[in-house]
C-alpha cells in the first residue's frame, strides 16, 4: 500500500483519533469523506489500511487540495465536487461504503480567508459561502426583510438581541450596502452590550447568517436520511458537530434509526420488536474532545462525536449496491 506523505498544512482535524477509532479502515473497505477540507482525516484512512476513499466537498479549493493527495493514492482517492446532501447522486453508484464521515462547519482554510469572507476579525468581501454558487451574506443583509433576517439571527445564531441587530442592519443598509465582513461585525458590535464573555459579540449573527447562506442545516437533514441508507452491513456512519442546533438533528435522527426514541406515551407503548434494528448507537453518549485536544485546538472544544452502525447481519439498501 502507497503512503501518502502529503500533508496541507492550515487545518488541523478535530477528534482524528476518535474518528479512525470509530470507522477502524479495513484493507479493502470503501469510504466516504463527506467534508473534506484539508484531507486531514483522508490522510488518516487511507494511511491506516488499503482501502479506497471518496472525498465530497462543495468548496473547489478543497477539491484542488483533494486533487494533489490523489496524485500520491494510486486511485485510492476519488474527488467529487458538491454538497454531502446531494451524496445519493454524486457517490450512490460507487457505494455501499463500510464508513462514512461528516466533519461539520467551515475549515481553518476558510476562516482565515479574509477574502472568502467568514471572519468578523478579517476585514473582507462579505462573502461565506462555502461553494461558489447561491446568494453571498451580502445579498442577504442588504435584500432580507427586517423581520426574516431577525429570525435568522435568532434561530440559527442563538442571538437573543436578533430584533435590535436587525433593525440597526435596516438602518445601516439604507446609507449605503452593507458589503464587508468588517462593517457588519461593527454594526452588530454597536448593538450588543459587552459581557464578561471573551466572546466576540458579532460570533453568534455571523454563524446565523453562515448556516443561513450554505443552508448547512438543510444539507444536514439530507445527508442524515441518505448516509444510512449508503451503509453496507457493518459500515459505521461518524458525525463531528460543532454547536447544538447541528448537534440536536444528528441526535434525533440517529436515535430515530436506532430505535431509540422515547415512547410518546405510557398509554402508547411501542409495538414489541420481533427483530433486531438495522441500526444501533456505536456510543450512548456523544463523545467530547479530549481535555488535552480542547487545550490545544480550541475548535476542538464544542465538537461532538456520534456514530451510527448498520448491523452486519442486515441487508444492504437498494440506493447503496456495490457494483
Ligand atoms: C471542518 S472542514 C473538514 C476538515 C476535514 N475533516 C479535515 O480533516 O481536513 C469542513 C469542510 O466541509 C465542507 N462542507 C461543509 N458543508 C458542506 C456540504 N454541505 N457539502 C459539501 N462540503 C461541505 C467545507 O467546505 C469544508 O471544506
């Protein structure tokens, strides 16, 4: 088996041990990276075992990246541009895969970009997207109704003061466009009493309007529903979240396959199962970081490791035949 030596410094892969750990690559396995970046964890699984990987990602410089370590894996390594919730039709025909992992969010790579436009401490273009097609920030702070870009601070940045910080965008945007990452994070810096916190005011509406231009929370559910259904029979399903609202759906979803989910009601009870699931949790708890890993990479401290396993004594699904 070829080693790949290849390493593209400017990311480093959150819970990489728990994440092998997890999909432990067999010699002739099939693998899908849905997210995948750096190669960090691509490295990882085709050095540990000579096995084949497919490597999504809808950002093209991660496919550029992704291109050169090909060059080192003798056809082990197969670059597909576009969404992980699209991964039924980009990678369906090359599956079923014996694992398939999603590390959630934007790259180091990304983030430390000022011009791809992610980072309220980098002045740049306010851009965030993380692929090339679809509305940028921009268009949505200076095109959104008050009122919808109000819930999109809310639900999707957490941010209590989403009304006010809206309000004071409107009023903004009505000078002049609002179109660098600098000028909005001052904006909602301006809205925003300081707390006790380290943490930068404009954090929490410049990860709404993220979620909001990638649609991350959609491209979430699609990938939960289509991943299982990609599994073959012993094949191990790994998602790294990064905050709740991500960390909520892969929760729900898994439990639902592994039947986990709490009876409606005592008066309702379950139907008493005959057979076995199909699925079932690797963990019963999501698995943190490391104390030691939170210390040294601070992205590392809100990450969240679940595992979902199809049962090897079940049959794989129609969408995931090996050819
Ligand atoms: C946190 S990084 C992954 C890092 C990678 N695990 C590594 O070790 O280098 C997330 C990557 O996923 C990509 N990404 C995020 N959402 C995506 C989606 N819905 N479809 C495809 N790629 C996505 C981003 O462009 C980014 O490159």
């Amino acid at each position: 088996m070829n080693a790949i030596t290849l390493i593209h410094q400017g990311h480093v892969p959150v819970m990489l041990k728990e994440v092998l750990e997890a999909l432990s690559p067999r010699d002739g396995g099939r693998y899908l990276d849905g997210t995948f970046g750096g190669g960090g964890y691509a490295r990882a699984i085709l050095n540990s075992a000579d096995c084949t990987l497919h490597g999504i990602d809808r950002d093209p410089t991660a496919i550029a990246r992704g291109e050169a370590m090909a060059q080192q894996a003798n056809g082990r390594l197969i670059m597909h541009q576009g969404t992980f919730g699209n991964m039924e039709e980009l990678v369906g025909q090359d599956g079923p895969f014996d694992g398939i992992v999603l590390d959630l969010g934007v790259s180091s790579f990304q983030i430390d970009q000022a011009e791809r436009g992610f980072s309220f401490r980098n002045d740049g273009p306010l851009d965030m997207r993380m692929g090339t097609d679809g509305p940028s920030a921009a268009d949505l702070v200076n095109s959104m109704k008050e009122s919808d870009l109000a819930d999109v601070l809310y639900r999707y940045g957490e941010e209590k003061l989403s009304r006010r910080i809206a309000r004071a965008i409107v009023t903004a945007r009505t000078e002049e466009p609002i179109t660098t990452t600098g000028r909005l994070a001052h904006i909602v810096r301006s809205c925003v009493p300081k707390d006790r916190s380290k943490i930068d005011p404009a954090t929490r509406s410049f990860q709404g309007l993220r979620i909001a231009v990638n649609d991350e929370l959609g491209e979430l559910e699609r990938a939960l529903e289509a991943a299982p259904r990609l599994l073959a029979p012993g094949g191990v399903f790994v998602v790294v979240t990064f905050h709740s609202l991500e960390d909520r759906l892969a929760k729900r979803a898994m439990a639902e396959l592994a039947g986990r989910t709490a009876n409606p009601s005592r008066y309702d009870p379950a139907p008493v199962r005959k057979e076995p699931p199909v699925f079932s949790l690797l963990h019963s708890r999501p698995l943190p970081a490391t104390e030691e890993e939170a210390r040294e990479n601070p992205r590392a401290r809100s990450a969240r490791l679940r595992a979902l396993v199809r049962n090897s004594a079940s049959q794989p699904s129609a969408s995931g035949n090996r050819a």
